[in-house]
C-alpha cells in the first residue's frame, strides 16, 4: 500500500516517512511491518502492512492542502463560544486530532483559534491549539512544497483580528 521513502499521516502524530518496510518478529510470529520516522520529532514507529490502512493515510494532495486553507478563512458555520464544558470540549477535539481526517484537525484549529477571541484559552486548549497549527501547517508545507512557517503564517493572516484580540487579553 505505501512505499518506501513515500511521506504519509500518522493520527495525532502527524507527517512520516516511510524509511523501510521489513519482516521482523514479534511475539513468535513474523509479519511485515512500515517503519515510519515521525518528521516532527524523529520518532520511529513500527506499523504493521496489514493493519497500515487502518492507522496511516497518504498525504494530502496540493489541491487539498489549498482548499483546507480556503475553508479556515470562512467563519460562516462558527456561532461563536457558548459556554460548553471544558471537559466535554477537551474529548472532542482530543478525538478529532486523533482521528488523522485533516479535516477534523482544520475544524480543531478553528474552533480554538475564534473561541480565543471570546475568553482567555486555558492551557490546555493551548496545547491542542497548538498541536492542530502544527499537524496542519506540517502536512499542509510538504503538500504544497512551501515550509512550514509559510503556512502557519498565512494561517495567522488569515485570524490576525483574533490574535490580535487574544494579545489584548
């Protein structure tokens, strides 16, 4: 299903490549496995072939990467924060980031980024807001073949009023 050197997503963790598919043994039994070095830290991990549909997904093409983009500046379907639970907010977006849809983790992002607008983000809601700019901008630079800095940088433009109301607080 994927090749070696091809760069694939691995949920909550992000961008990997793939260095070396390789029978090993595991538990008495021998099975192929995907080593996929994580971009964001270097972190190794061993992915069954046979499960790896289940867990991995190719990257984004260039034409999702944009329109991901596109999608982030529109604030239509945003009513603004209503007061919800942390805790229950916490699990959901902890479950989207987890899911790997780049979508889900687009609609993390947003989310944080305007609720930051109403009330002061608590620290952790900053940490996922940080983990889904960094998930989105990684996949999105190696998509498009920009860096990642141009993308997230284009991701604040794009929410400068709400950083600038975040700033003030």
């Amino acid at each position: 299903m994927f090749a070696q050197d091809q760069l694939v997503v691995y949920p909550a963790q992000g961008v990997g490549k793939v260095e070396r598919i390789e029978t090993q043994t595991v538990g008495g039994t021998e099975a192929e496995f995907y080593f996929i070095r994580i971009l964001s830290n270097n972190v190794t991990l061993m992915v069954p072939v046979i499960t790896a549909s289940k867990v991995l997904r190719p990257l984004c093409t260039k034409e999702e990467g944009e329109a991901l983009l596109s999608s982030l500046d529109d604030r239509s379907g945003f009513t603004g924060y209503t007061g919800q639970n942390w805790n229950r907010r916490y699990r959901e977006y902890s479950d989207k980031l987890k899911s790997g849809a780049l979508e889900d983790v687009a609609y993390v992002l947003k989310e944080l980024l305007l609720i930051g607008k109403d009330k002061e983000l608590s620290f952790g809601e900053r940490r996922l807001l940080e983990q889904a700019m960094g998930l989105i901008t990684l996949e999105i630079a190696h998509a498009t073949d920009t860096t990642q800095e141009a993308v997230q940088t284009q991701i604040e433009e794009m929410f400068a009023d709400v950083i600038a109301a975040q700033e003030k607080k």
